[in-house]
C-alpha cells in the first residue's frame, strides 16, 4: 500500500493536501469496485443469485474497464478526468442496472439498483466537481421520474398511478441525500481547507528560515555574483568579436561583391569579390576608399541625389547599375543597398550587395539568340512544307514527259531544263528544312573518323591547293547516332565556309576527341549540356567573324560574305543538322585569326552498323496490276502520283483524307498490296492511318512521305516502327522505285530517302 501511495502522491506532489486525500481514497475505491465487480460478475454467471445474469455482466465488465481507466487516469495526473469517468461510469451502470431489472420495480415497486442512486450521489459530492454532482442528482431524479413511462413501453401497461407513489418517494429520499451528500461534502472540504491553512503557515515559518540561512549566504553569492558578471562581461565581448569574425569569413568567401560605407559615403569595409569586380584584383592592398569611385562618372550625380536619400528614407534601394571596371568598360550589376542603424536606432552606415550580371545578361542574349533561330526555323518548315509540294508536281511530271518522249525531242530538252532548275530548287528547300529540323532523318551508329577520311579527297579538291588541311583524330573516338549524309553536310559546309574566309590561303584543322561536359564546363556554351559526347572541331585561320555579327550567323540567309557570294544558308543548315541530332555547336573567332567551330553529338558505344542503298533499274519497277490505296491532299501532287503509277502498271484509288481512306479501305475489305500515304493530312495524321491499317492487316505493306515532319515525334515513330519514307519532291524513278522497295525488298536493306 505504501508503494501506490507514493507513486501518486509522487504523480500529484504540487496538487493541494485537499486533492491529495481526495485522489487516495478514489484509488482504492476503484480498486475495490474492480475486484468487487469481478467477483460479483462470476457469482452471476456460475449461480442462479440475479435475475438477469448476462446483462448485469456486461454491464459491469463495462464499469470495470471504465474503471480501470480511471486508475490509469490517476497514475498519469489526470484526476479531474478520472473522476468523471469514474462518476460517470458507476453511475450509467446504476442507470443500466436499475432498467434491466424494471420488471423488479414494475412488479414491487422497488428495484435494488435503485438504492445505490444514493451511494451514487454520495460519490460523486465527495470527488465530483459542484456541477457534476448537480448533473448527476438531476439525472438520478430525471431517470426515476420517467421510470412509469418506461414501465407503459416496456410491457404494454395502462395505468401508471400506482407507481407514481414509489416515484415520489424515490425522489423525496434522492433530493435529500443530495442535500445532505452536499452538506457533509462542504463541512468536509472545510476541515481539510483548514488542515490545509495549517500546512500553509508550517511551509511559510519553514520558507522564513530558509531565508536566514540564505541571508547568511548573500554575502558569498554577491561576492560569485560579481565574478560571474565579469566572466559574462568577457564573454559578451568574446562572442560579438566571433560573430564580427564570421561575419567577415562569410563576407570574404562570397562570390557577391559587398561594402560597407558611412553616410558620407567612404568605404570602410569591402570583399574580395567587390575589390575582383571593379579592380580585376582580390588583393587587399588594393584599395578604393569612396562610392564615388566605384561609379561612372556619369552616374555618380545619380548616387548622391537618388541612392542615398532613398535609403535614408526607406531604409533599402535595389536596381540595375553599372559600376567601373579594371578594362575600363562599365560592368553592368545588380544591387541592393540597406541602411544600417546602431543600438539606439540612428541611421549609421550603408551596407550595399553587389552581384555581377555579365554572365546573365550573356545567358539572356544566348537564350534570345535561340529563340529567333527557332522562329525563323518555323517559318522556313512551313515554307518549305508547301513549296515541297508544287515541286513534287513540277518535278513529277518533267519527268513523265521525258520518259514520253525521245532524246531530240524539244519538249524532252525543255522538261530536262525544267527539272534541272526544280531540283536546284529541291536542294535549297531541302537546307532550309534541314535548318527547321523538319528534314527526315535515318540515323545509325557511326565513327566520324571514318566520315572524316572518306570525304579528305574530296575536301582537297574543293579547297584547292593554296589551303592546306590538317587532321587531329582521336583513335578512341566513341561512336555516334547520326544520319551519314547530314553529317557529310556539316564537315562540307563547315569546310566552304573556311574556304571562303581564307581567300588567300590558309590551314584548316579538322579534329576529334571525347569529352566529358560537366555543369561547370556548358556555362557560357548555348545549349550544352553535362554528359559523354564525341566533339568535332574546325579550325581555320581566316579572317574571323566580327564580334557583333556572331550571334547572327545561324540565321537564314544572313551571310558577312558580299553580295552574290554565298546563301546564307551555310552555317544556317548546320546548326539545324546539329539540333535535329540533339547536339549543340560553339563558336569562337577572333578578327584576323580565325574561326572555330566545336560540334558535340551524344556518345554511344554501340557497333557501327551503316546501311547501303542498292538502286534498282527503271525496267523491274513496274507494277503487275498491284492494287494501291493512295492518300494525299495535295491535288498536283495526287494527279502526278497516279498518272506515274498508273502508267506503269499499278492500279489506284484515291483518298484526300484519312476519313475517306478508312471508307474506301473498308469498302475494298483491305485488297491492297501497298498503302502510300502522306504523312501531314487535313483531319488526321497519315501516321494514325498507319496504324488503323497495321491493327487490321499487320503485314499490310505502307509506304509514306512527306515535304515536312513537322513534329519530332512523328520522324521518331517512322524510324521506330521501320516504315518506309519517300522524302517529297521525288521524281517518278523515286516514286517507282519507293513503291518497290515497300512491296518487295527485305525491310532491313530499306533506305529510301
């Protein structure tokens, strides 16, 4: 018994002496109640000593879990809510217990659950609050009065008079048990108020002399009191020079200029960083001791008018200016400046956090840079897309009157003009849609070595004697995923473009290497990334690109050549190959000493495996009555392409959109040997037309083309899924051969570009 009352008194030790009776009692009430319960519970089950032996079980089991509760309650300092569950527990069960055994009462007039109403409200005065004892009593008496209606509903009985008397009685008995309960619970608390003024006074009399004996030992704490003062003293000083020393470590280190100045605007403190910005240096011997010094004249007007009143007023100012610089050219920066006040809260110095732009603002120009060049490559696909189309036509059909006529015939030499001048045009469209990168692709794993040494004969001739080329070809080089002719393209217009900025002669340096790009190594390269890429570089030691002109130089058409000498499209075409590829290019050139061009494409170390193209003869691609579903919007372009094929053996049906393909593809049950579509539809992609056919007949062979692969996606789901691909304009012999190709040839060999 010992060990539970210390354990709460332990739990309650700051609780009045009045609570701690209180909560002492209440525990071994519950205990008692609990085992009580218990054994009352097994008599129930075991004997025949209740009436209602199931029910009254479960009514206590629930009032010892409640019970147990409570305890649990107390052990945790929580006596004002075990007390109420406690109260609220036995009384619900008096409450269950007494409508359990109604029939009792209903028969006799009394029930013996009924009498523990008055334990109940005995309880709950000595360890219930005021008005939980109100509630309870109210409820004890609410309960009995309604005892004759819940007897009318229970059993079906009319007349309640005679219980109206036991009612009465019940309640007279509860009200004064409540008053009484009440009385004795007050009379109570006020002897134990006054036990507990008692203990009160004996803690205060203990309080005084504790008091004296610290009185004697004032004079001893004064005494460490004074010491600890100074030692607080020392380090308050300790730490405000560490927080000043790592103020300054922080300010050293950063890599944004900061100073310091007073009102009058001398400098009293400056970083690295700020000295590196407007000196060139970082060393501290140099020095810069007024803000006027560190602005443009032109600016300083501005600083002493407008800076320093506007942080005097509103205690900060930020905004873009320009300080000087060691080149002597302004270096545009960032600032913020904050007013500084000391402890009594006057303005005081002027703190001022200087960021460098010069890298941003080059970022920004990059950034717009790319954005024209992806504008105007826009424009150029959609011209192209069109144009493409008429020169399908005009193409198409020169060479059907050639292949009509006989070699004097005039109108066969006319065709011939025609259709040299249109393919001339052919090749113009076809660089600006490499430029869009809306050109079609068939990339495969390649080593650009071998590219290199392939096309050196060739490059010899076109630059001629009085230039000399030079090659630096890692033999490590990693492989690439790339389309062969377009990275031809890019070494021979990299290679005319040198030519042309060497007029005199020179040495052209074309080299390889791997390089691994790391976050640190792409700053200040337009679209480079980190990552393993292989890198071809070209070198010339011509006359260079003008600074300013630099960021022009992919542009369509724009060209620092002289009129009539060169397109414009050079650099233009390249840097749509390089994109299309995924890669990005970097410039640098210097006026008189030349360009270099680095172009970086993604590494791969998978075996090179190039595909070859074998050409057919004109006489074994006729067809034998073959059955095609052609679908094109085009109306020139659909007229030729059924007049080459029809001509030559195969027989068409037409179809302008993909609505009217599936129509004519469900009216024909899907006898066709080939479907020939155009990718870029009126109302739907030729490529979803594909790919109803390939649900419905997987072996059914497609043949599409197109001027333009507007979207990537769609070039990516050509090369994915192996279709074939006729590149517009095409001549007859491409269309016939095309055909062939997708109706015949292994797919594997298949290259039709």
């Amino acid at each position: 018994m010992r060990f539970f009352k210390e354990r709460l008194l332990s739990r309650y030790a700051d609780a009045s002496f009045i609570l701690q009776q209180k909560l002492y009692i209440l525990h071994w009430i519950l205990v008692v109640v609990v085992l009580l319960l218990a054994v009352i519970s097994i008599l129930n089950l075991t004997t025949a000593v209740s009436s209602h032996p199931v029910l009254i079980t479960v009514a206590n089991v629930l009032l010892i879990v409640a019970s147990i509760e409570s305890l649990y309650l107390l052990y945790n300092g929580r006596y004002d809510l075990a007390a109420f569950i406690a109260v609220a527990a036995v009384t619900l069960r008096v409450l269950a217990g007494t409508y359990i055994k109604l029939d009792l009462f209903a028969s006799g007039r009394s029930n013996d659950n009924i009498y523990f109403m008055f334990s109940v409200i005995a309880f709950t005065a000595l360890f219930g609050s005021r008005r939980l004892f109100i509630a309870i009593s109210l409820v004890m008496i609410a309960f009995v009065s309604s005892m004759p209606a819940l007897i009318a509903y229970r059993y079906q009985i009319q007349n309640v008079w005679p219980y109206m008397g036991a009612v009465l009685n019940i309640n007279i008995a509860l009200i004064v048990v409540s008053s009484l309960s009440l009385l004795v619970s007050k009379v109570t608390e006020n002897a134990l108020c006054i036990t507990q003024e008692k203990l009160d006074n004996n803690r205060l009399l203990s309080d005084e002399l504790s008091g004296k004996v610290l009185e004697l030992q004032s004079m001893y704490e004064e005494m460490e009191y004074m010491n600890t003062e100074l030692a607080d003293t020392s380090k308050e000083i300790w730490e405000k020079n560490l927080e000043l020393k790592l103020f300054k470590e922080i300010a050293e280190a950063s890599t944004q200029g900061f100073m310091i100045s007073d009102l009058e605007g001398k400098i009293s403190y400056m970083n690295p960083a700020m000295r590196k910005i407007i000196t060139g240096s970082e060393s501290p011997d140099i020095r810069v001791n007024h803000l006027e010094d560190v602005y443009p004249e032109n600016l300083r007007g501005f600083l002493k008018n407008a800076i320093i009143p506007e942080v005097l007023s509103r205690k900060n100012w930020s905004g873009e200016m320009a300080v000087v610089s060691a080149a002597g050219a302004p270096v545009q920066t960032l600032q913020n400046a904050v007013l500084i006040k000391d402890d009594a809260g006057s303005p005081r110095a002027c703190a001022m956090v200087v960021t460098d732009l010069t890298q941003m603002k080059k970022l920004e120009a990059q950034l717009m840079q790319s954005q024209k060049l992806e504008a105007v490559g826009r424009l150029a696909g959609g011209i192209a897309h069109d144009f493409n189309n008429y020169l399908t036509a005009i193409i198409g059909y020169s060479s059907l009157i050639i292949s009509r006529g006989g070699r004097d015939d005039p109108a066969v030499k006319d065709a011939m003009e025609i259709l040299r001048a249109a393919e001339n045009s052919t090749n113009l469209v076809r660089q600006l849609l490499t430029f869009s990168r809306g050109q079609m692709l068939r990339p495969v794993v390649l080593n650009v070595n071998e590219e290199i040494k392939e096309m050196i004969n060739m490059l010899e001739r076109l630059l001629g004697e009085t230039i000399t080329i030079v090659t630096d070809l890692d033999d490590r080089l990693a492989n690439a995923r790339l389309d062969p002719a377009q990275v031809e393209q890019v070494i021979l217009n990299l290679a005319i473009n040198a030519r042309d900025a060497m007029p005199d002669g020179g040495r052209l340096t074309i080299r390889t290497e791997n390089v691994s790009m790391s976050e640190a190594d792409c700053l200040g390269k337009d679209n480079a990334r980190s990552g393993e890429y292989i890198c071809l570089t070209v070198t010339d030691t011509g006359v260079g690109i003008p600074a300013d002109q630099i960021e022009n130089i992919f542009v369509p058409f724009f060209s620092t050549k002289e009129a009539g000498k060169g397109s414009g499209l050079g650099l233009a075409v390249i840097y749509g190959i390089v994109k299309q590829h995924d890669g990005w290019i970097h410039v640098e050139s210097e006026m008189g000493k030349g360009s270099s061009f680095k172009i970086c494409f993604s590494a791969v170390y998978d075996s090179v495996s190039r595909k070859q193209k074998h050409d057919i003869p004109l006489e074994n691609l006729s067809g034998r009555g073959e059955r095609i579903l052609l679908v094109e919007d085009h109306e020139e372009v659909r007229r030729f392409a059924t007049a080459a094929l029809s001509k030559n053996g195969y027989q068409l049906y037409e179809a302008t959109t993909v609505y009217e393909a599936i129509t004519i593809y469900e009216e024909q049950q899907g006898d066709f040997q080939l479907v020939f579509s155009d990718v870029v539809l009126p109302d739907k992609s030729g490529i979803e037309f594909v790919r109803f056919i390939k649900e419905n007949n997987p072996a059914m062979p497609v043949l599409l083309c197109s001027g333009y692969t507007e979207l990537e996606g769609q070039s990516r789901e050509i090369v994915d899924c192996n279709y074939a691909f006729l590149q517009k304009p095409y001549t007859m012999y491409d269309l016939l051969d095309a055909i062939h190709r997708a109706m015949y040839s292994d797919r594997h060999d298949d290259n039709i570009s």
